[in-house]
C-alpha cells in the first residue's frame, strides 16, 4: 500500500461536508478530536457567517481557525478574534439589491448572498455601480464579494498565521465554492456526495458521504495511509492503493 506523507494540517468545508442539514454527527466531531489531538491542525472554511455559524455549531474551538464568509473573514476560536479580510460590503449595491427585489438578501461583515435565480439581477447591478465584485456559487446559493476573495485566499491567510504550508494541508469539501480552497491543498479530497465537477478534480473521493467520507479521510491520515497527493496521483481516479 501507498503510504501516505504526514499531513500536518486538514481544512474543511461545513455544510454538506462534515455537516448535514446542519449538524455535525457525534462520530464525526469525536473523529476531528481525534484528529486534533494527534497535534495536527483544523481550519474550517465555511461559505457562512460568524453568528450563523455559532448558532449551527457549538463547538467551534475544536478548529484553530475558521475562515467564514466564503473567504472574507478570519476567526480565531481560541481568542474570540475576529479579523475582515476585505472591505464591508458597498451600501449602494444593498440599497440596490433591495430596490430591485433580491429577496432574500443576507448581508454580513463583507459578503452579500442571496439565490437562484438572482444572479442575472446581482451581476447587473454591480455592473451598473461599476463595482470590481464578484459572483460565487455555491448550489442554489449566490454569494457577492470583492475580486480576489475566496475561500482559498481565505484558507491563505488563516494558515498564514498557524506557520502551516499548503502543500502539508489536506483540502476536502463538496460544492462549487470549494474547489478554489481545495485545489490549493497538498491533497484534494471530495466527498461521496460532492458535485461533479469537483469528485472530477479530486485526488481521492471519499467512498461515504459527509460526516462519514470525513471520518474515512482522517482514519486514513492518522492510518499513514494515501489519499494520493498530487506527485502520487498519475491518473487521479485510475489508480489504486493497493
């Protein structure tokens, strides 16, 4: 069997990764202790905000850090610091937005979100207020930022601050919005129930779902066993650990 390079760091996307519906299983909270306890380290790298993301998960200082707003802002669980990594969002464009019937429409410290079918709308009006944002996908969700924000810009600096290198990181997560933060891991990893776009650009799919593929990824790791990381990879889906 290949084994695999010590990994010092796993960053992860929440919902619909190590969350359904909201919640994060037992067995999978007790696998990312395990996880931590082994003296690596966990970034979380969510599309949500800070106080939504209290609300669904209590137990926030399991993470070193966490990266909310699909990239915008850092979170340090351990020292209640918060820190914006980009502008708050223009008044003008909520104003906008409103007047012109983007509902729902949540605004947080820097993104702006609503869903389909919004986007044609959102696009024009930052258009019309010659705005340098952009739009992010994420499913049905249509998240509003500044240019160059995203979840891997996001994951850049939280890891940054822990004097981690991406290359000794593993990325995992199942939506269109986490391609960027995954794609700049040392390993890619998407779960079972991941879109297709990313299962296609992973190194290793989880054979589980969610929660559980998760807890399949860190077996693995604490295991010394692959996922594949790039350099082991030659044909992403066409090799076999055994």
């Amino acid at each position: 069997m290949l084994r695999a390079k010590s990994y010092m760091g796993l960053a992860t996307d929440y919902d619909g990764t190590i969350a359904r519906e909201g919640n994060v299983a037992e067995s999978t909270l007790a696998a990312l202790k395990q996880f931590r306890a082994a003296g690596r380290r966990l970034v979380l790298v969510t599309g949500r905000q800070l106080e939504d993301l209290r609300q669904a998960c209590t137990e926030l200082e399991l993470f070193d850090r966490v990266v909310a707003e699909n990239g915008a802002v850092l979170f340090d669980p351990a020292r209640k610091d918060e820190r914006l990594l980009a502008a708050p969002p223009p008044v003008d464009l909520v104003l906008a937005l409103q007047e012109r019937g983007v509902e729902p429409l949540s605004v947080g410290r820097v993104i702006v979100a609503t869903s389909q079918p919004y986007e044609t709308t959102v696009l024009t009006t930052i258009r019309d207020l010659g705005l340098e944002h952009q739009i992010v996908f994420n499913k049905g969700a249509v998240m509003v930022l500044p240019a160059g924000v995203d979840k891997a810009s996001g994951l850049r600096a939280a890891l940054a601050e822990l004097d981690l290198s991406p290359e000794d990181v593993v990325g995992v997560g199942d939506a269109e919005n986490d391609y960027a933060f995954v794609n700049a891991c040392g390993c890619t990893v998407a779960v079972q129930n991941a879109v297709e776009s990313l299962s296609c650009a992973a190194d290793w799919v989880t054979p589980s779902p969610a929660g559980a593929g998760v807890e399949e990824l860190i077996a693995r790791l604490l295991g010394g066993l692959a996922p594949f990381s790039k350099a082991q990879a030659v044909e992403r889906h066409g090799a076999s650990d055994s």
